[in-house]
C-alpha cells in the first residue's frame, strides 16, 4: 500500500537539496552524502529514511551537471559526458539554456528507470544474472569505442591517450596475487590500490583549466558566461523535440549499465553518448554543444538511479557504491535484501517505488526553476571564482577517503598532465575514459580465461556475446569513417 505524509515530502526535499549540492561539489558525491547522513535513519522508520536516502541519490547524481555545464568540471564521474556539449553551450552564452535541458533529461532519464524499476525488475534480474564475464568484458570494450568516436580527426593520438588511462588504471596491486605493479618503491604505500577516481578526474578537469587560464591571463575580471544577453537563445520544451527517440535510448541504455553491478554511471553515460553519436544526422556537432549528446547524458545518468536499484532489490548485489551505503540503511532495519525481499516485505517496495518517484519530481522543481539563481555562478569574476574552486577541490581531494593527503598530490599531479596534454595536443576525454574502464577491463579479461582453462575462443561462445560483438564492429567501422571524413574537412 502506497503512503506518503508531510514528513515524507519534507525529509525528502531535504535529501533531494543536500544531494544536489553535494553532486555540485566537485569531490563530494552522492555516496558521500548518503554515508554522512546514514547515521539519521536511527532516528526514523525505514519508510521515511528511504525518503531521505533516495532523495539525496537522486540529488546527488543530478546535482554533477550544474558544474559540468558552468565551469567544465564533472561535479560526479557520471558528468563526465555532460561537459563535452553543455560547456560548450555555457561559453557561448546558453548556460541556462544548457542547465534546463539537462534537468528535464534527467527527469526523463529517472522516471524511465523508475518505470524499468517497477515494471521489469523480475525478468530484468534474471537476465543480468545470466552474464557472465565474458559478457561483461564485451560491453566494456563496446563502451571504450568511444574513443575512436572522440578523437575528431585524430584517431591515433585518441587511442595513444586512452591507452595511456588504461596503464595508469593498472597501478597498484593485481588483485590476482596481491603483488603491486607499475609503482616506485618509495610510493608502494600510498599507490596500494592506485590512484583515486575522483583526485584524477578533478585535477584533469579543474585543476588543468586554471593552469591554461592563468597562462593565459584570464583571470582578470572575466565573465564566463553571458547568460544576460537578451540575443542568447533561451530554453524552451521544443529544444527537446526530435529527441524522443534519444532519450528512450540513453535512458536504456542508463538503465541496462545501472542493472549490471560494478559497471557503474561513467560507463553508463560513455556508451548512451557513443551511440548518440553513432545515430546521430549530425554527428561532426557533437562536442560543440549539441543538445542531442547534452540530453544523451543526462538521461543515460540519471537512468542509473533505478537500474542500480533492481541487483540491489532482487539479488542483493548492490549496482554501485551508492547503493551500497544502502544496504547498510536496510542492515540497520533488520530488513534482508535478495531474491525474497519484494515478496516478504511489499509495504517497503511501494515505498521505494514511490519514494524515487517524488524525489525525481522534487529533483526537477528544486533545480528547473531557481536555475536563473543556479547559473549567476558563471557571472562571478573568474580572479575570484577560480581559487573557490581550487579550494572545494582540494577539501574534496581530500575528503574522498577519509583524509588521505596522498589524493591532493594526486589532484595536482593531474591537473599538470592534463594541462600538459593540452600543449602536446592529447585529448584527454579518451585518456580519461580509458582510466575509468581499465580496471574492469582487466578484472573480467582475467575472470573470463579463468573460466575457459585460458581459451580465448570463449569470448566467441556465447550469442549475447556475439551480439555485443557485432555491434563493437559497427561502432568501430563508423568511427574510423568519421575520422576520416573529419580528417578531410580539417
């Protein structure tokens, strides 16, 4: 039975608030939010904590666009795709614009996930149990293809760099053996587990750009935006007309990625943005601020809200970190997660189904309107935007795992290679994604061989396998054409 009081709604705007700024943040991520606040569940039942811990995943994860679009820096690792067009957007004075259609995405891309959630969850997990690592391994290399499809006319150096963020996600121990690899002696404590996602993708991002933007003298008093200017073409829901199509995709494709435990948004958002492009009638605008890849990973983000949830509900496997924390709200309720739980405990399913269902809608309001508030951020000076952000990113760097100085040395080293890739003219969305997906590469190559006595004819042996393969091949093909049709136009 379906209940919701003022209670309810409240610590829901609540979660769904602090969620958003804590997604706004670069460094503070949903995960975070919900550990810190996991400690309030004691002082509620667990219907209305599931309020206020889905609010603060739903805010959490919608929250990375607002700096992803304003000031190019992914506030979550799922945001990664959201800056290649709605940055793009932003410099050219359609900020609000760009934040409004990432909003209405992500609605879209929740309410889908919830419909998934709800509808298909039982035919859904049976499904995403039967893959193997052999399946997971292909889907991996599907989402790397889209390295050949970013490195605009330039495949070579986009493969070099992506190569180069698969070697550096290796560091660290080999989790076969425990033995440490790819690490100087004097660095084997700290590179144990090797670097941090977050300290990397924010140095990259950040840290990089303040580097060229101080070389280049613009941090006297300019105004990133021009949000202002009455000429700048402003939002409305014909923007997202011919997009349908897009957004059930991504959405899909959100969705599928959230189901598949350990795969994780950044992967999520990579593959809905490489078929964006693949589909796409237009696809040379991509990455100059198109809406279509805006709304492609925006929608494919927030899909993941749902589809983390149904290995988490049915299996008890949580889909990502985020969902882990709550495990640990269910734990403290004495409620047991699997294959049982929907039918032993009802009451807590409608809950969650409409729980996501109202953080999705508060989510929308509490960001699609105030977004005039929201943008003056890219109004602020950057002579004193620029050291706020140095600051939150280093009080994230080293926040992300509880204190550990090493992530801000990490934070700095990355912000001088990405600041280094931009003079030597690697892209660095290729070397990043390669970091991201690097280790799960690995992890399910190695687990594959292992469980074919080392064949590699295995990874042709299953049909969902060779489906995925045809389509590598097809992405592939495209971006080798693409290159090359770019490559002629340059």
């Amino acid at each position: 039975m379906f209940e919701i009081g003022i209670l309810h709604i409240a610590v829901a705007l609540m979660g769904v608030v602090v969620g958003i700024v804590f997604g706004a943040i670069p460094g503070m991520t949903a995960t975070m939010a919900l550990a810190i606040f996991l400690p309030l569940t004691y002082a509620y039942d667990l219907h209305v904590s599931l309020y206020l811990l889905l609010g603060l995943y739903v805010g959490g994860i919608s929250g990375g666009l607002i700096p992803a679009i304003l000031i190019n820096i992914p506030g979550t690792p799922s945001s990664i795709t959201t800056t290649f067009d709605g940055y793009p957007m932003a410099r050219r004075g359609e900020g609000e614009r760009a934040l409004r259609i990432g909003i209405t995405s992500s609605l879209f891309g929740g309410l889908f996930s919830l419909a998934v959630l709800w509808f298909f969850t039982p035919p859904l997990a049976r499904m995403a149990i039967k893959f193997s690592a052999v399946e997971k391994f292909l889907i991996i290399v599907f989402a790397m293809t889209v390295i050949a499809a970013l490195s605009k006319g330039n495949m070579s150096r986009g493969i070099f760099a992506g190569f180069l963020g698969v070697m550096t996600a290796l560091v660290g121990t080999f989790n076969d053996n425990n033995m440490i690899r790819l690490v100087p002696e004097f660095l084997r404590v700290e590179l144990i587990y090797g670097f941090s996602l977050l300290p990397v993708l924010i140095g990259l991002f950040a840290i990089s750009q303040v580097f060229e933007e101080a070389e280049a003298c613009m941090l006297t008093n300019r105004v990133s935006g021009g949000l202002l200017d009455k000429k700048v073409k402003k939002f409305s829901f014909k923007d997202l007309k011919g997009n349908f199509i897009n957004i059930v995709r991504s959405s899909a494709i959100g969705t599928f990625m959230g189901i598949l435990p350990g795969v994780g948004g950044s992967a999520a958002s990579i593959l809905a943005y490489a078929q964006t492009k693949n589909f796409s009638k237009k696809p040379e605008e991509l990455g100059k601020g198109a809406v279509e890849g805006l709304v492609s990973s925006e929608s494919a983000n927030n899909g993941l809200t749902g589809g983390a949830l149904v290995p988490l509900l049915s299996l008890g496997i949580p889909g990502d970190s985020t969902t882990a924390i709550l495990i640990g709200a269910f734990m403290l309720q004495g409620i047991q997660v699997g294959p049982l739980f929907i039918t032993q405990n009802p009451d807590i399913w409608n809950t969650i189904l409409l729980a996501l269902l109202v953080c999705n809608f508060l989510m929308f309001f509490a960001m699609f309107f105030p977004i005039k508030l929201i943008s003056k951020i890219i109004m602020v000076p950057n002579c004193r935007l620029y050291p706020i952000i140095i600051l939150m990113c280093v009080v994230g760097a080293y926040a992300i795992n509880s204190g550990v100085m090493f992530d801000v040395w990490t934070l700095l080293l990355f912000g001088i290679v990405g600041y280094l890739f931009g003079k030597i003219r690697l892209p660095i969305p290729p070397y990043l994604i390669g970091f991201i997906l690097g280790r799960d590469l690995e992890k399910y190559f190695i687990d594959a061989l292992k469980g074919s006595n080392g064949y590699l004819s295995v990874f042709f042996s299953r049909p969902i396998g060779n489906v995925v393969w045809v389509l590598i091949a097809l992405s592939i093909i495209y971006a080798i054409y693409d290159n090359r049709k770019t490559a002629k136009t340059a």
